[in-house]
C-alpha cells in the first residue's frame, strides 16, 4: 500500500515525497531510488520537515503512529482499517481532535468511481426506494507478510476486506437496526470468511461476503448489487494481481430497468487513489472542506466490525439503537 500511496502523490503537484519510513531500508531504496528512507518513524517525524503523513504500516500499528504523528502536529492519512478495534479507533479519533490537525482514514470505496457513481444513483433517487444490496470481496489468502497471518495484529479478513464494504453501506444507509455475522475457521487463521447480514430502519437488507478462503489460482474480485423499486445496479470488479493490478483488470457495471431496458453505469476515469490524496491534500489546504471520510464515521464503522467480531462468536445478532 505504501508503493500505491506513493506512486499515487507523485501524481499531484503539490505533494513533495520527502521521505519514507520502513523496517526494510534496503528493499524501499531498491524500489524507490532517489528518496530518502529512515529506520524509524520516530526519526521520519522529527528529523524530516514534514506537513503531512501517510500511513500505511500494519494494522497493529496504526493507533501507536497516529497519535505519535497528532502529536507532532501533522496531518494524517492512514490506510484502513482504522484499528484493531473501537476503543483503540476512538484514542486515535481524540489525539487527533486535541491536534486540530486534518486526520482521515483511506476508505477507498469512497473514491472508488463505479462506489461512488453507484452512490450517487441512490441519494438522486434513480433507484427508487433501496430493497437490498449484496456486496462481495473475494480474494486469495494473503502470503506477503507474516504479520498479517496473525489475526491478533490483522484482524483477519473481517477488518481487511468486510471494513471495505461495511463503510460503504454505512456511508449510503447509516447505522443498522441489527447485524449477523458468521465465520469459517480455517486450519490458516480464525477469521478467513465472514457473512454478514445486516437490517436497517426502512426494512432495507444487505449482505457482505469477505473471504480470504480462495484458491491461489482465483483472481482479487468484488461487486457490488443494489436492487430499488426503480431499478437494480450491479458492478462487478476481477484482477489477477490484487488492487495493484487494477490497470488490467475486468470491470462491468450497469443498470436494469423494467421493461427490458439497462445501460452502462457512467463512471469517472480518475483512479481512486490519486483522488483519494487528492481530495486529502485539498481539505489541508481549504479547512471550509469537509472530508468525504470523516474520522468519526470511520470510528462508527469499527464499532460495527467490533460488533460483527462479537456476533460471529456468538452466534447471535447484534442490535443497534438508530
């Protein structure tokens, strides 16, 4: 993530790359020649002239690094998921507000162009009245780091790849009335495949599928189906090589209607992650602009995924006041 980050502000004129932070010095300097690396972190804050962070360390790390960058008055984008959990979420969410420092975390669907055409379909009404959305992120088990074969420090795929589309529900219908999770317990790490289903006020379902259960021969693949009383949107997303390979992968998105008709959901060209520093950048710049991920959002999302956790344990639902 951090390479994608990387590449992505490269892309945005006002943003100088000043330095990167890695336990793998060799490996960064191999891969980005010509920008300075450091050990430490602590060292990247306090030896470098800096406005702003990117963090993209592990999960288990995130709470530790963002209130470190708050303090040292910096604004901060962090990759998701937010944290481990809600208590933790909500220790980053008030060193940040105690900064007054921008802080937002990547929730990528947000500026995803198809999540947020298809967003943009509902709050106009296009759809109708929303029914039921089924959202899907299917993907091999991850190998590329050993830290992340540790639920304890990732949260499996119940906060990797279901943080995914439990935000974007949220960010379209709010707080659920209740949710429902279950889990398969692989011989690889608890947590490998989680569903979960979800009710809300309007008597509007939905359900996330998140596995890392697959085969290594099956591609990165997500989508996404919403179904009004107007109209029913699908889009499907297949890569071979992870988010990374967005470039080459197979998308298609479209619209039902009645009467036999359907067309092509109409999308922006922009890529997500450029957009998504973007619009970063921009809220640094212009504080009169309200961050499309708010931190306190994000915090009410893990709560959520600490609910699911809960509820897949206990085979239970979970209910909410709303």
């Amino acid at each position: 993530m951090g390479h994608i980050h990387y590449h992505a502000a490269r892309q945005i004129s006002e943003i100088e790359v000043v330095a990167v932070a890695s336990r793998d010095v060799a490996r960064v300097k191999k891969s980005l020649p010509g920008v300075p690396v450091t050990s430490s972190f602590r060292r990247l804050f306090r030896n470098y002239k800096l406005d702003a962070v990117l963090i993209c360390a592990p999960t288990f790390l995130h709470e530790e690094l963002v209130i470190e960058a708050a303090t040292s008055g910096l604004h901060i984008l962090c990759e998701k998921p937010m944290a481990l959990n809600g208590a933790s979420a909500k220790r980053m969410l008030d060193a940040a507000s105690a900064s007054s420092t921008v802080f937002m975390v990547a929730q990528l669907l947000r500026f995803w162009p198809q999540y947020t055409a298809i967003r943009k379909l509902v709050m106009e009404g296009k759809l109708g009245r929303i029914h039921s959305v089924a959202a899907y992120r299917l993907a091999k088990p991850p190998t590329w780091s050993a830290w992340f074969q540790d639920p304890q420090k990732s949260g499996g795929c119940l906060l990797d790849l279901q943080v995914h589309d439990m935000d974007f529900l949220y960010w379209m219908l709010g707080r659920p009335k209740a949710l429902q999770s279950f889990t398969v317990n692989s011989e690889r790490e608890p947590k490998d495949h989680v569903n979960t289903m979800l009710t809300f006020a309007d008597d509007q379902i939905a359900t996330i599928e998140a596995s890392y259960l697959m085969p290594d021969s099956w591609p990165f693949s997500c989508g996404l189906r919403m179904t009004g009383s107007k109209a029913t949107v699908e889009y499907r997303f297949v890569s071979a090589d992870d988010i990374a390979g967005r470039a080459q992968s197979i998308e298609s998105a479209h619209v039902y209607y009645g009467g036999g008709q359907f067309s092509e959901l109409s999308a922006s060209p922009q890529d997500m992650f450029v957009a998504q520093l973007r619009h970063f950048v921009n809220c640094i710049r212009d504080r009169r602009e309200k961050l499309i991920c708010p931190p306190q959002q994000s915090y009410e999302v893990m709560k959520l995924l600490d609910a699911s956790s809960v509820s897949s344990v206990s085979r239970t639902p979970v209910f909410f006041d709303v």
